[in-house]
C-alpha cells in the first residue's frame, strides 16, 4: 500500500503502490504482476533441475524422459535439419492445419467438429 496516495483520488496507486514501486516491470514484458513473478521464479527452478547433470534418474522415469526431451528441443541444429517433417504427421492425423495443406479432417474428430447450421 502507498499510505501518501488519497485513495479517493487514485484507488489503484493506493492499494497497490508499495509493489509497484518495489517491483519493476522487465524491459522484454508488456505486463507484471505477481503472477508474472512467481512463474518466472518457477521456470527458473525448473530449468535448474532440468539442466543439472548430477541429478540422477533412472533408466525409463518420466525425470529422464523429460530432461532428454528439454535437451532435444535445446538443440537448435537438429531441429533444423530435421525441418517439419516430424510434426507434420501427427498435424495431418490430428486434421486440418495450414501446415499440412491438405485440408482433411479424420473420422475420429469429426463427431467433435463444429457443425454449421442451416435452414430448411
């Protein structure tokens, strides 16, 4: 709170003025707020754990699991050599996108899909 602030005249610098002058918003982000805060804090701790090497998994555990596959979309080079090729089958299974270009819509969704409606 900023007790100097007539909360009359500007409720929201009343309420919230000690964090705000306290807490500065980042140059790369448009918005912050407390929220913003505790995710970075959190995506902080987890790429810790994910990139500390002397963390032991075992064979199969979804902690190795994960960190091979952080691992793998850190490496900008394999993913340009590999191109689109290793989504485009699950896009043209999961149906229609721009990046498939052929327009279908599998079976499996298409009960899901939104039906337009039609007089008559």
């Amino acid at each position: 709170m900023d007790l100097d602030v007539d909360p009359c005249l500007d409720f929201y610098r009343h309420a919230c003025g000690g964090w705000l002058g306290t807490h500065f918003i980042p140059p790369s982000y448009a918005l912050w707020n407390i929220d913003s805060e505790i995710t970075k804090e959190q995506d902080e701790k987890i790429k810790t754990i994910l990139e500390n090497v002397e963390t032991v998994h075992e064979a199969g555990s979804a902690g190795l699991k994960v960190r091979v596959m952080y691992q793998k979309c850190l490496d900008e080079d394999a993913l340009d050599e590999a191109g689109r090729e290793p989504v485009q089958g699950v896009v043209e299974r999961l149906g229609d996108w721009a990046l498939s270009g052929n327009g279908h819509q599998p079976e499996a969704l298409s009960a899901t899909a939104p039906h337009s409606l039609s007089a008559g």
